[in-house]
C-alpha cells in the first residue's frame, strides 16, 4: 500500500480483537450451513454431476448447466420417485 510503512501493512496477533475472531468463526460456520442448504435442496446437483463425469467420461465435455437441468426435470417428470408434489 502507498505511503504505509511495513509495521502498519502487517497485523500482529496482538491486534486481532475477540469481535474480529468471532465474525471470522461465524462466517466459517454460515459457509458451511450455505453449503449444507445447497446440498439439501439440490443446488450443488451441476456441480456434482461435473466432478463425476470427469472422473468418468474424461474424453467427453459434460452438458451445459442449461442442459443438465432441462435433463434432470425431464427424468423426474418422467419418473416421479419421492417428490411432494
């Protein structure tokens, strides 16, 4: 940073305030509960379906997100399993 000295661009352990290490602890824990919310509600189905068809089918390109939701509406349409509606 401009016209800082090297003492004032480095934070020491002594400067870290207890309210600063409990947004850091809250923040951890709402990415994860972010992450969890995902999963559950079947946010993370592309992200998913990606990693697996590289290790799977690493010569082909996987389909678009477009794609791979219009083929998963279709299959549930097609075979309705353990919706509510």
């Amino acid at each position: 940073m401009k016209g800082l000295t090297q003492d004032a661009q480095t934070v020491s352990p002594q400067m870290v305030t207890p309210q600063a290490v409990a947004m850091r602890t809250l923040a951890a824990g709402l990415k994860h509960v972010v992450a969890y919310t995902k999963g559950v509600l079947g946010e993370d189905a592309y992200d998913k379906y990606v990693a697996y068809h590289r290790t799977v089918h690493d010569d082909a390109a996987p389909m678009t997100v477009k794609e791979f939701w219009r083929d998963k509406t279709d299959r549930e349409g097609s075979n309705p399993q353990g919706r509510c509606c």
